[in-house]
C-alpha cells in the first residue's frame, strides 16, 4: 500500500535530520516534511533527504501544517498516512503495528497510545495533564482512550479525506478526535513509546501550554 509518512516541522535543525535517516533506513520513501515558517536550516535539512519539501511563509501552527501534509499526500495517491513528529520523539519501529490495523480494514484510524505497554518515561506532570484529557475527551465526544494528543496517528485515505482540521495550533489533536466522532470513523489504539528527551522537552509544550489547549478544547466544543 502507499503509505506516507507526514512531518511537521519548526525550527528542527537539531533532530530532523536524524528522523529522516531513520526512516530512509527503514525504507520509508514517501515523506512530506511541513517547514513551518522555520527561521534555521530545517527547510535545507529537509530538502537533503526528501523531495517532498512545502514550507509556510510564516509559522502557522502544527495544526495547519499536518493538514497542508495530509492534502499533499493525498494528492499523491496516499493509501494510509502516517503523522510523525520532527524532534525524536516518535520511533520508526513502531509504524508497522500502527499501521496494521488501517491496512488490514479493520479500522480507519489508529491511535498511538504511550500508556499501554511501558517503555515511555513520561514526565510527571505531562502524564497528570494526560489523564485530565482523557476524561475530557470521554465527556465531550464519548470516546475513551488511554492517551490522548498523541501525534502519532495512523489514517486511511478513506478518514483522511473525511477529517477536517480547522485549528491551526496544538488542539488540532482533540479536533482529530471530534472528527472521529463526528464521522463514525472506526479506531483502535496501538501501544507505542514516547522518548522524551532534553531536546524533545525543552522543544514540547509545557504544561501551561497544556491547560490553553484545553481550555481552546472546551471553546471549540461549545462554540462551533
């Protein structure tokens, strides 16, 4: 099947081009890394390893980036797509579970989650907030997973037609999981790790971050 694998990328000089290698190691071919209005070499470093390369003239926000990824890959006959993060903290070796359930039918999407089977050494105050999403999610789309805005999704082409996503920032993530619902899309969550490193941290959203996205999570439920 033609899978395709989605970057969006910020200011990632420091660790893209190790996630690109790992992947061309792994045999992934078909990669489309988002420059989100970066102002260092992630554009050159990108271009290094895949001709696939779209950069936004100024920083738009995750959100808008996977949709300008998810476009492009589906313009070129994408049969699953796989979103996968720029600073290392998503493994390679976890992509073919993920992807099975989308190629075998059984699902349309399928979730990563860290939380079932050990392995990510998620902070302490990452995995408080993590748990507060879960119920969120529960109460407003009545879907229940055990992890939740986990970048590291798997969809077919048949759920990334259908998706729309709207919010160009971070809660794109619960807007995903609005979508899901919203279509009757079928999921499944597969167990992968998370490695937060210095870099990936200091990179990530902090918790702060955290409580406006879903504070903008609770906005969006009740105003669209």
């Amino acid at each position: 099947m033609n899978v395709w694998i989605v970057i969006a990328a910020y200011n990632e000089e420091h660790s893209l081009a190790s996630v690109l290698k790992e992947l061309a190691k792994a045999g992934y071919k078909n990669v489309v890394v988002v420059d989100d209005g970066s102002v260092d070499d992630t554009f050159r470093i990108a271009k290094q390893y895949t001709k696939n390369v779209i950069k936004h003239v100024i920083n738009r926000g995750q959100g808008a980036s996977l949709k300008t990824g998810i476009d492009y890959a589906l313009n070129e006959n994408a049969d699953i797509v796989v979103t996968f993060d720029a600073d290392g903290q998503h493994r390679v070796e976890d992509i073919p579970a993920l992807i099975e359930p989308v190629k075998k039918g059984e699902v349309d999407v399928a979730l990563g989650s860290r939380f079932l089977k050990s392995g990510s050494n998620v902070p302490f105050f990452r995995k408080l907030m993590l748990k507060g999403g879960i119920l969120l999610v529960w109460l407003f789309y009545g879907i229940n997973l055990t992890d939740v805005h986990n970048g590291f999704r798997a969809l077919s082409r048949h759920a990334a037609e259908q998706i729309e996503i709207t919010m160009d920032q971070m809660e794109h993530a619960s807007e995903i999981l609005s979508e899901i619902k919203r279509h009757h899309l079928k999921y499944v969550e597969v167990p992968v790790v998370i490695r937060y490193t210095a870099y990936s941290q200091a990179h990530g959203q902090s918790s702060l971050n955290a409580v406006k996205i879903f504070y903008k999570m609770v906005v969006h439920k009740f105003t669209k």
